[in-house]
C-alpha cells in the first residue's frame, strides 16, 4: 500500500489557507480551483432519468410514472428504493478516485469536493447519511474511509447530519473482477447495523458503485433494523 502523500496535500491546505492560486489536478494550469474551467467539461454528468440501480435511460419516462426499471432489476429488485449518480465511471474521474483511494493522493479529495458543490439533495425527506463504510483494516491501510468523507462533504453541504450506521464485519476481497454471484456471496452477512435506524429515511452514500451488490447488503442490514428506507448516493457509476 503506498503512503499517503502528505507533502502535496500539506501545500494544497494552506495554499487554501492562504487563497492562492494552485495547478488544475488535471492539465497542471494554474487556476483558483483544484480543476479548470476546461477539464471540468471533460465531465458530463449522467442524466436524472436512472434506473432504480442508478443505471441510466436513453429515454425519460412520463411525468407521473415511477423510475423505470433495467431488465436485471426488474428479474431482482434491489433492497433499496432508489439510487442516483453524479457521473459515468470513467476518465478522468476514474483516475482521480483511483488516486484518492489507492494512490495516497488526497489532493484528490479537493476536486471531488469541486464536483460535490452543485449536487442537489436528491430526497429532501431523508433524515440521515450514512457511508457504506470499508473494513477497518482497510481503512487503517489507506489512513481514511473515502464514503466516510464523502458523506462529511454532503453533510455539510445538504445539511443532513452522518449516522455511522454501519459495521462492515468481514473483510471481504475486492469486487472487481467477480461474477454477480461471486459477489453476492462475498458480501453475504458483510454488514452490520449499529446504529438505532428505526423510522428513518436514509441516504446510503458510496464513491463507486459498480453493480450495485454492495448497496444491496448494505441496504438490507439497514432495513432489516428497522429503517423506514434506504436510497443510495455515489458519485460515480460504471456503465
């Protein structure tokens, strides 16, 4: 696991500190914000027409018709009632979650929070957020959580408040390269809810989803304690 790089991230802080300008993350032009007004058109957000998996239409549906559902989530409802995504799962926001999360680059951490400064509260009735939260000792590894994080930047920003509502109990492999079976049963009884969720409207909130298999443990650890619902937040979704 590589170390964390805290000589770039101790100059981007206090060039914040201190309002300076600082490189575009991307291209390396100096701009007052961690991405450019450039590369920021590399990133086309999804459309808000998305399945109940975040997967998204081509087409919108009719005003007073629900959320359409894919053929994978109409075989097997997820557990949650909704999900939404910021982004498609790809360049250059690939490389820059990868680089948080894998790389010690918590520079990173300024432009997804760049990304987050526009994203509405998607359901005005939710009481709380809660991050899908990594094993801890993946978390000791990396030194953060990056869900965790992420629903720190909401939370101030959606004025919602964090419930740490989840214990991941296994530590599980990485799903990346498993079959849709193979990760239902890697994620088998891998959360835990520790947190009194009776009654609430939650906002599960994820960096990635992928295929949406840990939402769905997640989800169902979060409604089998009682939970009113559960809809799921990511920033990115792979297509």
């Amino acid at each position: 696991m590589p170390p964390v790089n805290l000589a770039a991230a101790t100059k981007v802080y206090f060039s914040t500190l201190f309002n300076q300008s600082v490189p575009c993350l991307l291209c390396g032009i100096r701009d007052d914000q961690p991405l450019c007004s450039h590369c920021l058109t590399l990133l086309q957000p999804l459309p808000n027409n998305q399945c109940r998996c975040g997967l998204p239409f081509s087409a919108a549906p009719a005003i007073s018709e629900a959320p359409p559902l894919c053929g994978r989530c109409i075989r097997r409802p997820p557990d949650f009632a909704s999900s939404t995504a910021l982004y498609p799962y790809q360049f250059p926001l690939d490389m820059l979650i990868q680089g948080f999360k894998y790389h010690g680059k918590l520079v990173n951490e300024r432009a997804l929070q760049q990304l987050l400064a526009e994203a509405p509260l998607p359901w005005p009735d939710s009481d709380l957020i809660c991050p899908l939260p990594v094993h801890w000792l993946r978390r000791w590894r990396r030194g953060f959580d990056q869900s965790e994080r992420l629903a720190q930047l909401l939370s101030r920003h959606w004025q919602r408040p964090v419930v740490p509502a989840l214990k991941r109990c296994r530590a599980t492999p990485h799903q990346q390269g498993l079959t849709r079976h193979q990760r239902q049963r890697n994620l088998r009884k891998a959360f835990r809810c520790q947190s009194d969720v009776r009654g609430k409207h939650l906002i599960l909130v994820d960096d990635v989803m992928t295929t949406g298999a840990t939402a769905r443990e997640a989800s169902r650890a979060l409604l089998t304690a009682g939970a009113a619902s559960v809809r799921v937040w990511c920033l990115a979704r792979a297509l």
